[in-house]
C-alpha cells in the first residue's frame, strides 16, 4: 500500500475500518435495543429451529444485550462465551476508530502498522472463537461421514 499523498482523502484500509467500526457498533446497538429481559429478538437461531439442538452461539444475542445493560451474570448463564466475544468486538470498535484517526494523521509506518493488524486481529479472532469454529467443523465432519 502506498503512502497516503493527501491527508483529506481516505485510504481504502481506512474506509475498511470505518466499515468494520460501524458494523461493530451495529451489533451493540442492536443488542442494546433488544434487552435481554425481554427476550424478544427478532433474528431467531436457525440452527435451533431445524436441528432441535443448541449451538456454541445460542443465546449469544441475549447475552449481548445483557453485558450492554451491564447484567455479567445473566450473559454468563445465556451464553458461556459471551464475554470473551463482547470483549473483542468492543476491542475491534476502539482499535478501529483509533486506527483511522491514526492513518488519518499520516504515520510513516503504514505497512507495518497493516500487517500487523491483520495479524494480531486474525490470531485473536481465532482465539476468541474457536469453540465455534470447532462446532462448526464437527459438524461438517459429522454430515460428511452420516
């Protein structure tokens, strides 16, 4: 990626932290619009309703809007890893906020910054949900052999 010449234009890798920054705070909006006491989301688990079993992430919407009410207890109870995902997300929301002012300012380091980036938000990604991702896998392992 080239330096950025004009400091009033956005860089493509700044329109991709604006990007991820809003649809971050998307979800917490989200989940703070749809209280967790209520359980009324409208978005309903899709793999519960055909598989009749729960999945790693049932509850998670619930869970989230409990930890933005501030419930740690209940997001616990509703989903066991929750936190751990609230957690990143609410990471990614000020890192990319913080990363597009930084660009915005012109740092000479740009490339680096970029890559690692890429690198620290992957390996934490990874971390963050891999019971997830283990699910996931299972499941396509489990079909294939069925």
């Amino acid at each position: 990626m080239k330096p950025i010449k004009n400091k009033n234009s956005l860089s493509s890798y700044q329109i991709i932290n604006l990007i991820f920054a809003s649809i971050i705070a998307a979800i917490f909006i989200y989940s703070a619009v749809y209280s967790h006491p209520e359980i009324n989301h409208p978005i309903p688990s899709v793999f519960s309703q055909l598989t009749g079993t729960d999945s790693p992430s049932s509850g998670l919407s619930r869970s989230f809007s409990a930890l933005t009410q501030g419930d740690i207890e209940s997001a616990k109870e509703l989903n066991p890893y929750s936190i751990q995902i609230f957690l990143f997300f609410a990471f990614q929301l000020i890192f990319r906020i913080f990363t597009f002012f930084l660009i915005k300012k012109g740092i000479s380091w740009t490339n680096t910054y970029i890559l690692a980036d890429i690198t620290l938000t992957t390996i934490s990604f990874l971390l963050v949900f891999s019971p997830l991702i283990f699910f996931t896998f299972e499941l396509f392992r489990n079909f294939i052999v069925n």
